[in-house]
C-alpha cells in the first residue's frame, strides 16, 4: 500500500458482489481496496487444517491455498493501521444476502468442486438419470432434505448454530446419520456460513457483533479505534451504497459495475431447478428463521429481493 492511499477491506462470506464493489472502490482517488473472506490470527489458524487436509480436493485446496497466503498479508497490513503504524483510518464493508439464495449462488460458484462427490453421492442412493445434469439435480436435492434432518436433529436452527459455535463442526455433526457422507457435511457448513460468519470470523477479527451496529435506516454503522465500519444487505446495493460509503468518508468516483457474472456456469440451471424443489422449501424454513435472518430483514415474507450482480 502507498503512503498516499487508505486502506479499505471489504470484509464478507463471498458471492456478494464484493469484487464489482472492490473494483469500484479502487477506482477511487487515495483508496486501496482488497476483499477477504478469513482475516485475523483465529481465522488464518483454522483455515490451515482446511487447506491441507486429505478430504480436500484439488480444486479447493488451490483456492484455499491462493487465499491464505493473500489473508496472512492483508492481516498483517490491517494490524500495522489498527496500531497507528499506517496511515488510516481502517474501514472495512461487510455485506450480508439471503441465505438461501447465497447458498444456491455459492455451490454455483463452486460447482467445479462438489460436482463429482454430489454425483458419487446420487449414484450411492441408487438415483438414476437422463443426463449428469439430471443425476446431479436429483443428488442435491437429496443433499438439501439432509440437511433439513441434521437441523431437525439438533432441535432447531438456533441450537444447531450454537452447537456448531461451541464444539466445532465436526463434533457438532458427529453421531447424526443424516450428516455422515463427507458432500452433505461439507454443503452443511457452506449452507449455515452466512448464519455463523460474523460470530465466527467478523467479531473475532476486529471485537465487533452484529449487537454494537447501529442501523440507520438502509446499512449498519459503528465505529472503532481507528476504524470505522459498515454492513450493507448485497440486495440494496443500488440504492444504499452511496450512503453507506459517506458514513465512513468514502465517495465513488464510479458507479458499481456488475463483475464476476457467474450465472452461464456450467450445471447453474440444475442448481437452480434443485433449489426450487420441496426439498430446498423446507431446508428454507429453518434458515430463514435463524437470528441472521431476522437481524437484516430475510425472515419476513414478503421481503423484497433486488438482484443486483452474482
């Protein structure tokens, strides 16, 4: 970083348009702005393990391997601000999306890495089909009622999410039948990330809950020792982010672009489709009744979703 420009981290669990916002942000006069998903000594530790784990495949563990070590740097730069050592303010965006269309936009993303298992899965279940796209539908709507099992199992959303805070994932799946092929647990954990993000990583990175985040009507705003922060709903991106921005003393040079498209992925229609299912209907229930979503406005029904960018 220059010492002429600040430094800006958008800070959030992917799939929220951070990269068109990244992009905008840098085409900023004294602005350099980076994303990151994992910041701070906690997360950078347990993100190892994951990284080389031998469950892993190739695909994820290049991309946990890229990350790693551009979190290890980004951290350490966050650091020499917070302490004074850099120029600053830090200000740091985070943004949220309804969970259940970020969990569909997500295995999209990612389908380079599930397809195979979720495949190997559908085929350990006898289902059959036409085409790998419709083995691979049916497969992950299966993988969608087990997971609405392994909620169920813990007595609900909320006591899921807590067991999930305090034992770790592995111990909190340890023992349900539902959650025992390695596809279903890892698809699990991707499903609740929105749900435990900002507990697991947010608040342990800078000390800061979604509870010291003052909502001022469109965003969330709070402030720290030489930080300043925001949150943003990914859905009101283009009617909120200009203010948003003025509350940490940012103003766009640009308008948002809409960058890193992904819904002409291979597989995206069948993703799609499974997500319209009964299946995904149910699964939805329990995560829109969790504390993220009534937070940031998802649990109510007739809330209105504005796609802006995937």
């Amino acid at each position: 970083m220059s010492e002429e420009k600040e430094l800006v981290i958008v800070y959030q669990f992917g799939k929220v348009a951070s990269t068109s916002l990244v992009n905008a942000l840098n085409r900023c006069p004294g602005i350099e702005a980076h994303q990151s998903h994992f910041l701070g000594e906690s997360a950078l530790q347990r993100i190892i393990p994951i990284a080389v784990g031998r469950g892993t495949s190739p695909y994820f563990h290049e991309h946990l391997s890229g990350q790693l070590l551009a979190n290890v740097h980004l951290t350490y730069r966050a650091n020499k601000v917070l302490s004074g050592q850099a120029k600053g303010p830090l200000r740091v965006i985070s943004l949220c999306r309804e969970p259940m269309d970020w969990f569909r936009s997500g295995i999209v993303q990612d389908i380079d890495g599930y397809r195979d298992d979720i495949l190997a899965y559908a085929g350990s279940l006898g289902l059959s089909g036409d085409s790998d796209q419709e083995l691979l539908q049916s497969g992950l709507e299966q993988i969608l009622a087990r997971l609405t099992e392994i909620i169920a199992a813990k007595g609900g959303i909320e006591p899921a999410l807590h067991d999930f805070l305090t034992k770790g994932g592995a111990s909190m799946i340890d023992g349900i039948e539902a959650g025992q092929s390695p596809i279903v647990r890892r698809l699990f954990f991707l499903a609740i990330r929105p749900l435990v993000w900002f507990d697991e990583h947010f608040a342990k990175c800078f000390d800061k809950t979604l509870a010291d985040f003052v909502c001022m009507g469109s965003y969330w705003h709070t402030e720290g020792d030489r930080a300043a922060f925001v949150l943003l709903r990914y859905e009101d991106l283009t009617h909120t982010l200009e203010d948003a921005l003025s509350a940490i003393g940012i103003t766009l040079a640009e308008p948002l672009r809409q960058d890193n498209v992904s819904r002409s992925k291979a597989f995206a229609d069948c993703v799609l489709a499974a997500f319209a299912s009964d299946a995904a209907s149910d699964l939805g229930h329990h995560i829109l009744g969790s504390e993220y979503a009534r937070f940031f406005g998802y649990a109510a029904p007739a809330a209105d979703i504005l796609h802006v960018a995937e």
